[in-house]
C-alpha cells in the first residue's frame, strides 16, 4: 500500500507520519507538497498536525486553497482512506469532507499530552484492529481542538456511528459530546485530534496508535490483494 503525506507550509508532524509508515508499519510513504496536482499514484492520503499557513485566519482554511486539496477531495469521493490528524482534521473540517468545527480549546491554552481515548466505533477501515469500548493512550498537541456543531448534525453523527473516538474520563478542550474523532458517512475519511502517529513504538511511551495505521492496510489488503 502507497501512502501520500501531504506536506503544507507550516506543517511540523509530517516526518511523524511517514516514520510511522515507513519504520513501523513497512509500506510506501511519500511527502507531497501542496502546490501538487495528482494523488492517482497513491492508496491512502495522510494530513498531518503542525500550523499550517501559521494557522492565520482560521487554521486549516488557508490550506484549504491549496492544489493538492482538489486532489484530497477526489482520493475521498472514490472512497480511498483520508486521515486528517489535529490540523489535518482542522483542513478536513475546512474541506468540508468532515462536518463541523474546532474551535479554541474551553481553557484558551495549547495543550500537550497523552490522553485516553475510547473507540466507540471499531467497525470502520481505521479502527478495525480495536476492540469496540477500547481505551488507549494516545498524545494531544493542539490549542484548537474543542469539536462543536449544531444539533442536526450531532445527530447524524449519532445517527450514523461516525463518532469513532471521544475523550475518556478527561475532556481536555471542552469538545462537544467528548468527541476526539469522526468519520464521514462513507467512512473513508477520519479526523482525529489525538495524534496516532506518536504513539506508534513503545519507546515513545506506547504503540496504541499503530493499530489504526494496521487497520487501513488490513482493510486495503482485503479489498485489493485478497479478492
């Protein structure tokens, strides 16, 4: 499986993610930069934390406008994997490949550290190598990661099952519902806060992320090595 890491001005997690897929989990990584016009080549698309565009305006909106976002946008419409990671899920939101909003953490402070999360929805091409109410360890780096939107849409989301991960015992940034994560009704795309790809070796304090990377390989391998 091929694996794009889109790369922004101001991104700073992307050398997280390509070592979390090329070290650990031993597929093909490359970085893309934003001014690219093709994804065609790749499997699975990976955005990844950091401040991009100094996060000036809104975070995520600037990259937005990038080119490769018209790409991002065809990856998810013909249903390949879409992982968007703290600012990455800022730019899902932005996409609108993601509904609703991060807005200012509830304390209006950046935080950093390992939180719990529960997985709520273990049934999805990101979570299928969690047990369903797992709860695992995963570090938090954001200062705008407080997750809101209206009522009809917190609906759907209950309504669908796309609230695949939410803060346990702790709720850090004030979030809506506790939720640290979402997918789309497709469930192809994921955003997520919490960041994954540090907590992918047990040197770094604990591998609970790596399963969600093994995940998408293992969905990606049966529906296009195994059949």
């Amino acid at each position: 499986m091929k694996f794009a890491v889109i790369v922004f001005p101001g991104s700073n997690c992307d050398i997280d993610m390509y070592h979390a897929i090329k070290d650990e989990l031993g597929e093909e990584v490359e970085y893309v930069w934003h001014t690219e016009t093709d994804l065609s080549q790749f499997d699975g698309v990976l955005i990844p934390g950091g401040f991009s565009y100094g996060d000036y305006l809104r975070c995520g909106a600037m990259a937005n406008q990038s080119n490769i976002m018209a790409e991002v946008k065809k990856a998810a419409a013909a249903g390949k994997p879409v992982l968007g990671v703290c600012n990455g899920f800022q730019i899902l939101t932005e996409a609108g490949l993601l509904p609703g909003a991060l807005l200012r953490n509830r304390d209006l402070k950046f935080m950093c550290r390992t939180v719990q999360l529960k997985v709520e929805n273990n049934n999805t091409l990101f979570t299928n190598h969690y047990e369903a109410g797992q709860v695992i360890n995963i570090p938090i780096a954001h200062g705008e990661g407080n997750y809101y939107c209206d009522e009809e849409t917190l609906a759907k989301l209950q309504a669908n099952n796309q609230i695949v991960f939410t803060y346990s015992g702790d709720n850090p940034n004030g979030s809506l519902e506790d939720i640290a994560g979402i997918v789309n009704e497709q469930g192809n795309v994921l955003g997520m806060m919490p960041h994954p790809e540090r907590a992918v070796d047990e040197l770094v304090g604990g591998a609970d992320g790596l399963e969600l990377f093994k995940s998408i390989v293992k969905q990606w391998r049966e529906n296009h090595v195994n059949n």
